[in-house]
C-alpha cells in the first residue's frame, strides 16, 4: 500500500487574498487560528465541511485549495 498525504494551498491563497491573517481566516471559517495554523503545517486535516468553507472563502473549488496525493503520484 502507498503512504498518501494531502497537502494544502491555503497560505497561499491568503497573501493572494490582500495578506489574509489566519485569526481572518479562521474568523470566517469558524474555527481558531490555532487550527489555520495547523492545517498550513500540515499536522491536522480539516473536516469535510471546515476544508468546503475554507475553499468557500476563497471562492475556488475545494481542489485548489487541498491535494491528495500518493507516493505513485509522478508530480
């Protein structure tokens, strides 16, 4: 079996979005900064719903904002 990860964009997306802060962030999501900040270092994956609200804000598919990928993944 491959080990698989899934990484996110979301640091990205908020410089893209006027230097969002992750207190922002978190603010309209309805979760803590705290949280941001684990989701952007990769130590805690979002619920369904939290990973949609996030990609919400951000007005783009869930997709752009989260990738899952595996060791089989060429890219």
């Amino acid at each position: 079996m491959s080990e698989a990860a899934i990484r996110n964009s979301i640091r990205r997306f908020r410089f893209e979005h006027d230097e969002m802060t992750q207190e922002e962030l978190g603010r309209r999501v309805g979760c803590t900064r705290q949280t941001i900040i684990a989701l952007e270092q990769g130590k805690y994956l979002p619920s369904l719903e939290l990973a949609l609200r996030i990609a919400r804000t951000f007005g783009v598919p869930v997709e752009d904002v989260f990738e899952y990928r595996t060791a089989d993944d060429s890219n």
